[in-house]
C-alpha cells in the first residue's frame, strides 16, 4: 500500500508534536510493509525536493507564503499531483484550510480514497472561520473518513459532532525505539548545565501553552524550571524572565532529540500548562510518560485529560491558575516517593494505550477498508 500524508510542515523545517506523530506514522506504516511519503510546503527550498530525511521519505515543494498558520504554495502543484498519483491512499492532517482546497479541486481521475485526521479545531482565528467554515465543511464531508485523537475530543468538538458515524477515533502513540537512547556522558553533561530534579517543558513556544501561567507559578519558588524549544512566544518569554528576575527558569531554545532525551532522563516531571483547545493531545505527555515521569496538565476537555488521569499518572489543575500549578509542583517536590509512583503508572499507561505499533495498524486497517471499498 502507498500512502501520502499532506501537511504544512513537517521535519526538518519544523519540531513540534504533530510532525511527530506523522513522523512514527510513516515509520510506523512502512515497518510493517507500507510505502510511505509526506509532501509539504516549505520555506527551506526553491525548487521541489524529494529526500530521504530521518528514515521518511518527504517532498518539499516551494512555499510561495503563510499566513494565519495557513502555509500556501502553487509551484508545486505538478509534483503534488504526481505524488497523489503514485499514492494507494491520500491522509491529511487538519487544521489546514489550504489543503480543503487542494482536494476540494483536485481533477476526478486524481481522486484517491482520502483520510484526515483531526487534530484540533480552530481555535484563534474566529474572525476567519466565517468565511472558512463552509469550505472546512465541505471538506471534511468529502474525505472518506475522519480520524479523533480521542474520545474527548469526539465528544467536545461542534465540527466533530456534525460528522455523526463518519467519525473513528484512533489514539496516537510513540515508537520507543524512536525515542534516542543516551549514553551516561550526554545525561551527566545536561546535569551539569541545569541540575536534576526539574520541572520540564517542551514544545513549540506559543500563545496558548500556558507559559505566563508557569512563570508566574515558578516566580520565587527554590524548584528549578526547563523550557526546550522554540516558537513565536520565545522573545518575550526571555524578557520576563530578564525583566522580572525569574532566575528559575531556564530556556534552551530547540534541542535535539538525543539532547530532549537527556532531560526527559533528569527531570522530577513533565509540566504541560497549555490552556485552550488548540492543545488536542500532547505527544510531549506520551514521551514524558515512556520514561516514567509523572505529568501535571490543565484540565482540558481534550486528548490531555485521555492521556493523564489525575491521580494515577499525574495532577491536574484548572487553566490559567498559578496557584494551582505552584502547588501541584510544590506537592510533586515534596514527595518523590508520590512521583516515582505516579511515574510508574504513566510508564503502564503508555504501554498499555499510547504505543505507534497500535497506531499504526489501526490505520492500516482503516486504509485498507476504504481502498478496498
């Protein structure tokens, strides 16, 4: 089977939870037999590019602009059609209102058994969802089946509600052995830069991950914060920490995966206080998870309350309150036994529910019935 996943970014141009999950679904796919690539527009090229990159194989195509997180191109429209030519199966990857059109359009002989996967709504831009909105529901009305992330999100989601019986709900996982395995020099090395026992964050820096909030919950306090990565919001978190002395918390900007490993290693628990619906998941919980560290999460009524149950693998605690996020903290600090315990229930959790293996064959499944249909 050919499958081609359509996105607006991907690795290496990006880092962030949704290219990762593409990333173990193509992996995932073509370790059990599947030929997969993933094409995307991209800013990095001026003429289309098909590489092998990190074991997927990726079509770059010449972004032409973004805007509103909407990437478009044109002058890859040939290859583009190529790729959805040679493909068995085409998969999406929603929110993306650009690539609506692009199948929306697409010529009839082109036409291929089609499946997206939703995994936020809109969230921001409600000025722009007037006028979206009757594309994004022709749309998804016209692909063959639509994917949830989970039941949360299936049960919370007006535009998911719409779909009645076309909706499955297929939970994402991680690969472990994706997951870079580091030698005692890289760990000591991190332990000398940031110490151990931390608080741990990492994702793309943007407006609704809730990093006010965690700055404000870590201010004054003797536990020590770490922030990976980088996005649009770095700037500015860097000045409050300058401007109001927050000596804390540290920023890395992006690091490496064998680097991200590390510090899951050294980390007292994952801290994930992203506060609107935009936040669907969290593949970052499900890595947390794989090495045993207990989560702290806002209650959301998305995929973040499916992944962490509070009380067994974690806290959580209402949006935008860093008093609650202090002292889910502070209680985590205070008791390492409570830790390792909560730790050791998501290590199960994961294993049990989150792994790409049941992913990936339950897509394959999916994809196998509609090209068979």
């Amino acid at each position: 089977m050919k499958i081609l996943h359509i996105y607006r970014t991907f690795f290496p141009d990006t880092q962030g939870g949704l290219e990762e999950v593409i990333r173990q679904l193509a992996s995932g796919c073509e370790a059990l037999g599947a030929e997969v690539k993933v094409l995307y527009p991209s800013s990095c090229v001026s003429s289309v590019e098909e590489i092998r990159y990190n074991g997927v194989t990726i079509i770059r195509v010449p972004e032409l602009f973004e805007f509103a997180s909407c990437n478009v191109f044109v002058k890859g429209i040939g290859a583009f059609y190529q790729a959805v030519a040679w493909a068995d199966i085409l998969h999406y990857h929603f929110p993306w209102p650009y690539q609506d059109m692009l199948h929306l359009l697409m010529p009839k002989k082109l036409k291929r058994p089609s499946v997206v996967t939703y995994h936020s709504d809109i969230v921001r831009q409600k000025s722009l969802m007037k006028l979206y909105s009757p594309i994004m529901d022709r749309f998804l009305k016209a692909v063959d089946a639509v994917v949830a992330t989970s039941p949360n999100y299936v049960d919370s989601s007006q535009h998911l509600k719409k779909l009645n019986g076309k909706v499955k709900m297929i939970p994402l996982g991680i690969d472990e052995s994706g997951l870079p395995t580091v030698g005692e020099d890289k760990i000591s090395e991190w332990r000398l830069k940031v110490g151990e026992g931390f608080y741990f964050f990492v994702g793309v820096l943007r407006y609704y991950k809730g990093l006010d909030v965690l700055l404000d919950a870590a201010k004054g306090e003797k536990f020590q914060v770490v922030i990976a990565g980088d996005g649009p919001y770095r700037p500015h978190l860097e000045a409050r920490c300058k401007e109001q002395n927050i000596d804390n918390v540290t920023l890395l900007g992006r690091v490496t995966n064998e680097d991200k490993s590390a510090l899951f290693s050294l980390c007292r628990a994952v801290v994930f206080p992203s506060f609107m619906r935009s936040e669907a998941f969290g593949v970052t919980l499900l890595e947390g998870m794989f090495f045993s560290k207990p989560l702290i999460t806002v209650d959301l009524d998305t995929g973040v309350n499916f992944v962490n149950q509070h009380g067994h693998t974690g806290f959580k605690v209402p949006p935008k309150s860093p008093y609650d996020l202090r002292a889910a903290i502070l209680a985590l600090n205070s008791d390492p036994a409570l830790a390792d315990a909560f730790g050791k229930n998501a290590n199960d959790r994961m294993h049990n529910e989150f792994t790409s293996q049941r992913m990936c064959q339950s897509y394959l499944e999916l994809y196998s019935s509609l090209v068979k249909s």
